[in-house]
C-alpha cells in the first residue's frame, strides 16, 4: 500500500517564527488533506489539497502531485498552533493513509 | 456549515464488554468510515461503508467489530468482547460521494479498564 511520510516528526519554535511541514507519499493519489490535532484530540481539517496552492489567514498548503509531496506553511506562528500536525492520502481506494504527524510546540 | 457528530464523546467501559459508537453523518453523503487512533499513535483506518454493506475493511477490523446504518441516519460501530488494546480515540469520517474531501466527526474516546 501507500506509504506517506512526514518531517521533521518534532518541531519547536518560538512564537512568532514560520515553519514548513511536509509530507512525502510513494505514489499517485487523488485526495490529500492536511489536520491539527488539537489538544483535546480533534482532527482539524485545515486542507482538502488534492494539487495546487492555497491560503487560509497564517496557514497555507501547496501539493505538487507530480513529485509526490505536499507542504504545509505556518507563518506568525502562535501558541495555539501547537499540537499535532497530519497529512492523509487517498490513492483511489477511497480511505485515508495517515502519516506518522508533526509535533510542533510554540513557545511563548 | 454542517458537521459530523459523534456520542459519547468519551466512554468508560469494562473489558469484555459491548460498546457501541454513534456517528451521525451530513446528510446526503453517501460513504461512510471509521477510524481508528491509539494514544500518541497514528490514524488507522478501521472499515468503509456505501450504500449498507462494508466496501473495504483493514486487518484491524476482526470478528469482534461489526458496522450498521441502523435507521438511515446514524452510522454505528460495535465492539462485541472489548479488550484493554481496544482503548483508542474512535473518529467517524463521511463524504458526499467517491473521490473527495473526507469530513471528520469529533471522535469518541474509549477507555477500557
């Protein structure tokens, strides 16, 4: 099956600082999503980026299908940010692959 | 904008015990998933379900699991005989139809003691 990958596994920043996540995939897929697992264990969906580039406030993601990798920006980071960062992937057996996430920690 | 709910949002159980997991999906989605997380672990995906019978379903999914769309709204997951490793965050995903954007539930938190 798909083997999805993410680095770095932890990151910490100081508040304020950007930061690229990515997310590496072994093969061709028709459905990527980027999450926050917020502290209290919910999936947040930040992205539904099958390809292409978009934005939302500090947060953007871009997915270069081709090549098999997607990064997720976060600029200004806040200390709300922090928590658990997944990619998902969906190679045309309609569920999701997760990765292993990205701990990110913000410092005050 | 609507959204997947789940109940409980966290159940106590004993081992050996039935437990059963609800999830309401958006109306008019058609397919339907559990999945699965262990504390500190990754999303597993559990089984999938369309049009009232299981579309794929993962290793993890054995004789003890059983999933019904018991009247037409709800979307239930059934641990028959739970053990200690069943302990687990329970998240229910629906989609409008094949190849698109997965919305997630707010998951189900099982502790089996």
């Amino acid at each position: 099956g798909i083997q999805v990958e993410q680095s770095p596994p932890d990151l910490i920043l100081q508040e304020g600082a950007n930061s690229t996540l990515r997310c590496n995939f072994s093969d061709s897929v028709n459905n990527l999503q980027w999450f926050h697992q917020n502290p209290w264990g919910q999936l947040i969906n930040l992205f539904y980026i099958p390809s292409g580039t978009k934005q939302n406030g500090r947060l953007s993601a871009t997915t270069v299908a081709t090549e098999r990798y997607s990064l997720l920006y976060i600029s200004s980071s806040q200390t709300t940010d922090s928590g658990v960062y997944f990619c998902a992937v969906d190679n045309y057996g309609q569920n999701f692959v997760f990765g292993p996430g990205t701990r990110l920690s913000v410092l005050p | 904008e609507p959204e997947v709910t789940q109940t409980p949002s966290h159940q106590v159980t004993q081992m050996g015990q039935e437990v059963i997991l609800r999830c309401v999906p958006i109306s008019n989605h058609l397919y339907f998933y559990w999945y699965r997380q262990i504390l500190g672990q990754k999303v597993e995906f559990l089984v999938s379900f369309y049009n009232n019978e299981i579309s794929e379903k993962s290793e993890i999914f054995d004789d003890q699991f059983s999933v019904e769309r018991p009247d037409g709204s709800n979307f239930t997951l059934k641990i028959r005989s739970t053990k200690l490793e069943d302990s687990a965050m329970y998240f229910c995903a629906t989609i409008p139809d094949s190849y698109n954007e997965q919305f997630f539930g707010p998951g189900t938190r099982l502790t089996v003691l």
